[in-house]
C-alpha cells in the first residue's frame, strides 16, 4: 500500500514538474522583441494549431513561415527550411498597407488631408481633367480609377506623368483595385515630406516597433513603389499587425492615432479600407499575391503573420484555429505542447537529394562559348557540398548547394524575379539564396536555388563528356512560358 501510494506521489511529483518545465522553456525574451507564451496559456489547444499545420501540408499548400499572437503573445513559430527567421520575404501587396500607414502618419503631422485634391502636390505636371477631382481618400480606397497601362513601368522613368496625363474611363468613386494608386500616395508623402516614404516610416514605425533591415525597390525616379516590392521579417509582419489591434499603441505608448486606426479599418460597402482589406467579423487583412498575409482579428485577440507560395491558407485558419478558441486559459498539455514544438522545429522545404554519385573528376573551371554574359562556370564538389561559380564579365557569383539539404549563401546575383526588365533591385543587394543538388545520372547533376527574399528560383541541369559541359538552366521551377538557357562549355583548368 505504501508503495502504491509512493508511486503515486512521484507521478503527480513528475507530472508538475512537466508542466512547470514546458512553461520555463520559453525564453523571457527574444531579439524580436516579442513576449512568447504556450498556446494553452492563451487559451487556444496546441492541438488545434498542429491540426491546422498538418492540414496546410496535406493540402500541399507551399507555406514559408508563420505566427500566431494571442493577447500580444506568440503562441506559435515556425518556418520552412530554407526559410529562416532573419531572412526577409517578399510582400507584394502587403506593401501597400505599410504605405497607407506612412499616410496615418503624415496627416497627422498636418502635411496633407485626406480630401486633399492631388492636383495641389502636382503643379508642375499635366492634369487630364478626369483626375482633377482624384483626392487622397479616393487613392486610399482604390477608387481613383484605373491604371494608365498594365505595363506602365516599361513606358517611362516617370510614372507620375503617366499617371496625371491619363484620361480615366472611369468615374471617380467606383472601386478599382489599383497599384498605381499606392505609388501615387507614395510619390505624395516624398514631396510633402521631402523624404522617401521608408525614410519616413523610419522614426515613426520601423524604429518604435524594432523592425530593422526592411528594404523596398523604388522607381527609376527614386520613389518608394509603395504598392508592391517591399521586403520583410515575419516577426515584423506581426509587430505592425500587433499595432493596428492595439489601436496604434506600443509599449504604453501612442505610434500612431486610434482614430486613423479606427477609420482604416472600418467596414465597407466595397470591403475595402485604406489600404487594407477588411474580413468577416470586423476582422481585417493585409494581403499580398501568393499567400502574403497579416490578419488582424480583434474579438479573438489574434494576429497571424504568413508568408507563402499559395492561396487558401486564410480559411484553413479560420477552420482549425477559431472553433477551437477559448475565452480562458487552458490546462496546460504538456504532450500536445511538445508535439507542436518538434512538429514546429522540423519543418522543411523538400530539398533535392540524389542517389549519391559523387564526381570529383569535374571539379574544374569551364569556359564558356558564345554567351554574351557569362563568361565562365566553375564547379567545385567536397563531399556533399557543391558550389558553382558564375563568372560574368562584370563580376562572379558564388552559389552553394547540399545533396538532401539546404545550402544558404548571399550573391549580388538578380534573381529571376529581379531580371523582369521593370523591376529595380537597385540597393538591395546582397540577396539570400538557398541552393539543393542531387545527381540524375552518373555524369549529369540538377542544383536548385531559391532566392528565398523573392519566391523565384533557378535549376540548373549540368551534363559533363569528358572535358565538356552542357549546362542549361531554368527559371520558377521551369516556367513552359519561358525557354530555357543553354550554355555549352570546355574544361579550362583543373583545381586541385
């Protein structure tokens, strides 16, 4: 009996200090500087969130990083290998939030007002009388008309002129979701203001908040685009998230004004805000192209920051995660929590993994023929790792790849995605980049980078006869719409 009761006493003793364990192995604090707390304490099953992880992977939707606050806490992390928390991701649209962020800012320093005709920031350009009675609001709430060309950045260095000159066919007032709208509001805190719109936000928001090394491409007459091009943490995708639940407080203290919050944010006949789109139950998004997305969700308390390859991963959410929600706190769950720790801890990106030739009889620098780029490609394999240099005439470029994991190496290299003849990547290098290989045939090897800051991504399929090499290369995971590039080439030396 005494044992029994001895038994018992250590499994109750074991099972608390479990539980106390699983709370202390949070930090008190991270760089982020985000207050992390288990999902129970917070009133939301650690099992409801793995579900909804395991279901977005079933589904095969292409997830790169997410996180989860609840009453200002992060509940849950986690991103896909090669995706990492210090790298930043591409925001498409999202973008434009920030932008309409930085005009809260700006009227309430009196610089502008939100019915401010755009004709008065413009004296010196040519007005088509269509967009003479365009206001800040109207630009705010996409109802300003339509864009002057789909390829207006092809057309000119300044696309104000295009823009102002355009005869709308529209009226004033109707909702057309518009890009051009956000560089527009952009281009008018540039000229109010007399600092770019990411300088500006510098003091304001990104300092406050403690975001840094967020970057953005501008237009070739060096305005921030505002409506796209913006690249970011997921940490600090959930901190701007966390401000606007907060009524614009952070820390104890006003950043920026509840009333431009409460305003932005207000529902809609069009469901369309300033700037931000606005969801079921007074909850409300920034959302980019490609599965970009900060929700903001007021009655639950909740901010979600995603960054993503794929659509449908809002409702998912919503299915897993809001039934399970409770107004309390939760027993803690020891086993659950720990499940979505390792399940969080783990998550990859498949990354290319071969049958394990290893040919050290190609390492070499290969000339390279007729290619009015690049001039030489040199390969260099030590055990698992290979790196490919790219020597153009200008400059070479460094890429590493792992056979069966993932290999990050930085390169002033443009991407695929910064290749697009009206893209600018002008300032933004150096650009992250996660390489994988794997050999398809005893003489023929496949390396695959992501540029992971940029969602595009390079294959390279190099055969070796002898001294030869036929290398052809691939673009966002062989595009049918774009043709390929194939480089021929001769063994120049050999280097070890």
């Amino acid at each position: 009996m005494i044992q029994k009761i001895m038994c018992s006493l250590v499994s109750i003793c074991l099972f608390i200090f479990v539980q106390i364990s699983c709370v202390q192995s949070i930090p008190e604090s991270y760089p982020d500087g985000l207050e992390r707390s288990t999902p129970e304490a917070q009133g939301i099953p650690s099992t409801a969130i793995l579900d909804f992880i395991e279901t977005v992977e079933k589904k095969g939707i292409e997830l790169h990083s997410l996180m989860i606050l609840r009453h200002g806490k992060v509940i849950a992390e986690g991103w896909w290998n090669p995706f990492q928390p210090d790298t930043r991701h591409i925001m498409y649209s999202v973008s434009k939030t920030i932008t309409s962020t930085a005009v809260g800012f700006a009227i309430a320093e009196n610089h502008f007002a939100l019915d401010d005709k755009i004709i008065t920031f413009f004296p010196d350009y040519q007005i088509s009388d269509s967009n003479r009675e365009i206001t800040i609001r109207n630009l705010l709430t996409m109802t300003a008309g339509e864009e002057p060309y789909t390829d207006f950045r092809l057309r000119s260095n300044d696309w104000i002129a295009d823009y102002l000159a355009f005869n709308q066919p529209n009226k004033t007032g109707k909702f057309t979701y518009n890009s051009y709208a956000t560089y527009m509001l952009s281009a008018i805190v540039q000229r109010t203001t007399g600092q770019t719109l990411m300088e500006y936000l510098q003091p304001r928001l990104f300092t406050p908040l403690g975001i840094h090394d967020i970057k953005s491409e501008q237009s070739p007459a060096g305005i921030t685009c505002g409506g796209w091009g913006m690249s970011i943490k997921t940490a600090d995708m959930a901190k701007i998230g966390q401000l606007y639940l907060q009524k614009g407080n952070w820390q104890g203290k006003q950043i920026l004004s509840q009333s431009w919050i409460e305003e932005a944010t207000k529902q809609t006949d069009t469901g369309y805000g300033y700037h931000i789109w606005l969801s079921p139950s007074d909850s409300y998004k920034a959302e980019g192209a490609f599965g970009q997305l900060i929700l903001v969700m007021p009655g639950q308390d909740i901010v979600l920051a995603i960054t993503a390859n794929a659509s449908g991963i809002e409702k998912e959410f919503r299915n897993h995660i809001l039934s399970a929600i409770s107004g309390k706190k939760l027993p803690e769950n020891p086993k659950a929590y720990q499940a979505l720790t390792k399940k969080l801890n783990s998550l990859e990106i498949s990354p290319l993994c071969g049958n394990g030739f290893h040919q050290n009889d190609y390492t070499g620098i290969y000339t390279i023929e007729n290619n009015n780029d690049i001039k030489e490609i040199g390969i260099d394999f030590t055990e698992e790792l290979c790196t490919l240099y790219i020597r153009t005439f200008h400059a070479t470029h460094t890429l590493r790849s792992g056979n069966g994991n993932w290999q990050h190496s930085q390169t002033d290299k443009n991407s695929p995605y910064y290749n697009a003849p009206y893209r600018n990547p002008i300032g933004l290098a150096p650009f992250v980049v996660a390489g994988s290989h794997k050999w398809t045939a005893p003489n023929q090897i496949k390396m695959k980078y992501m540029f992971i800051e940029d969602l595009s991504n390079e294959t390279y399929y190099i055969t070796f006869e002898k001294n030869k090499i036929t290398v052809t290369i691939t673009e966002n995971s062989e595009d049918p719409q774009k043709t390929p590039t194939v480089l021929r080439g001769t063994r120049k030396t050999i280097t070890r």
